[in-house]
C-alpha cells in the first residue's frame, strides 16, 4: 500500500485511480490552481473528466488531505503539505507562491496574543511581495 493509499483509507475515503492521480500531481507540484490540476491529471490519464476532478478536490479538501489557498484577490491554489500550520509568500505580480516556515517554531501562530475566547484550530499568514523573477523583470526594464 502507497502512502496515498493509506492516507486516503485513514479518512475513510476509496482509493481511486483519479484521487491517487491529484495527490500525485499536487505532490509533485505544489500550490497549483484548479486549471492546472486538471491539466496534470489529464496529461497522464485522459479519460478522467474535469468534473472528476473537481470533485476529487473537494472531497480531498473536506477530509483535510489537500489544503485550499486562497490569497486575496487570487485564484484558489491547493497543496497536499497539510497539517503543518505552514505560510505561504505571494508575488502580487505574477501570483507565484511559495511555503514559508512558521516563523517561529511549532504552530506557534496558533497561540494568539488574545484569542477574544475564541477555541483557535488554524492560523493564516500570507506575506505579500514581488518573487526574484519579477524584481528582476522590473530592474531591467527600467
Ligand atoms: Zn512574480
Ligand atoms: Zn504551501
């Protein structure tokens, strides 16, 4: 049994060959939006539809295996890295996205400074920015 399988068995879903395919793809290519997951999966296994997709996605976010990120202003990327608690570094040109540790230690985030007595089970930081490609785009056409 593969870790895909295994993780899919753990929150009580069928192992199936598109289910297997996203996780494969969100693996090999993390923080990808849905157009592009699609494409992934297509290029390997043609006969799976879009719609089998989408769902696929859903169901896999709903049991907590992918993470959905939705930066401000973005399209919804998903990530099979889960669990963790990690950040995520947006280029507000091109959109690319990055992981970044929390910044300090464990799931620190989730001690906030006053939780309002709210129960906190998920702390969200993006930090906002221009990637390396972009800087240099933009010094050279200057
Ligand atoms: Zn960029
Ligand atoms: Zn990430």
């Amino acid at each position: 049994m593969t870790d895909f399988e295994a993780q899919l068995r753990a929150v009580s879903l069928r192992v199936t060959r598109p289910r297997l395919a996203v996780l494969t793809a969100l693996r090999d290519h993390p923080h990808v939006d849905t157009e592009t997951v699609i494409a992934l999966v297509r290029a390997e296994h043609p006969t799976v539809s879009h719609q089998t997709i989408y769902d696929v996605l859903r169901a896999l976010t709903d049991t907590g295996l992918v993470r959905r990120i939705q930066p401000a202003g973005a399209t919804a990327r998903y990530e099979s890295r889960v669990g963790d608690n990690h950040h995520h570094v947006v280029c507000r040109t091109c959109g690319a996205i990055a992981d970044v540790e929390c910044a300090v230690g464990h799931t620190p985030c989730l001690t906030a400074s006053d939780d309002h007595g709210f129960v906190i089970d998920q702390a969200e930081v993006v930090y906002w920015g221009t990637c390396p490609d972009c800087a240099a785009t933009s010094r050279t056409s200057h």
